[in-house]
C-alpha cells in the first residue's frame, strides 16, 4: 500500500507496525516497554472523580506526565511514547534496552517491562 495510509485494528498488527516503522526509522533495536509509576497522590485524586470533566483532566495530566519524565531523561528523537493508560498510571513506549534501564533507574519509576508476544 504504497502512499497510502493502512488502518490498524488489532493489539498484535499495531505492535508489527510499530516494529516495521522503526526498523524504517533507522532504530530496529527498539521495542514495545510498558512503563508503571510509583504512588501519585494527585493521580489518585484525579482517578477517583468519576465524571466525564474528571476523567478528561486526569488524561490530559498523565499525558503531560509521562511527556515530561521521558524529556527529563532521555534524548529527544530516539523514543516515540505510543499512550498513557489512566487505569495504572503508565505508558507504552518504543525505547531500547539501554534506555528502559535509564527509566528503571528514576525514582518516579516503580516497573519498566518489555512486551512479551505470546506464541
């Protein structure tokens, strides 16, 4: 589908897309990390307002969140965060090796952990 922008739907087919683009981006030692933070009160607040304005603010707030503890630590250009999950206050994001133990290392971080593919 050269040109044309393919529509993604399942888990498995966004983690080969992911994979296919960033072997195209020069950076084929990147994979899929699942990053969870440690206790947040202002998180917990945010979590427990359960309207429709609340959850839109906690969004916006973990967005920004895990936005600026990945600038804070690693290089601009060499990590592409694919979301935030508001459910356990962590992210997705497609690092190397090098970089997920850079993020072990912070002390806002409580698990970093590579995507398993089951067979």
């Amino acid at each position: 589908m050269r040109g044309k922008t393919k529509l993604v739907c399942g888990y498995w087919e966004i983690i080969k897309e992911a994979r296919e683009l960033l072997a195209k981006m020069g950076n084929p030692e990147a994979e899929v990390y699942f990053v969870f933070l440690n206790f947040d009160p202002e998180y917990e607040r945010l979590r427990a307002n359960q309207s429709t304005k609340g959850s839109a603010e906690l969004d916006a707030y973990l967005s920004s969140k895990h936005d600026q503890l990945l600038q804070k630590l690693l290089q601009p250009n060499t990590y592409k965060k694919r979301s935030s999950l508001a459910i356990v206050d962590g992210f997705a994001v497609e690092i190397t090796e090098k970089q997920a133990a850079i993020l072990r290392s912070a002390k806002e971080v409580r698990v970093v952990e590579k995507n398993q593919e089951l067979a």
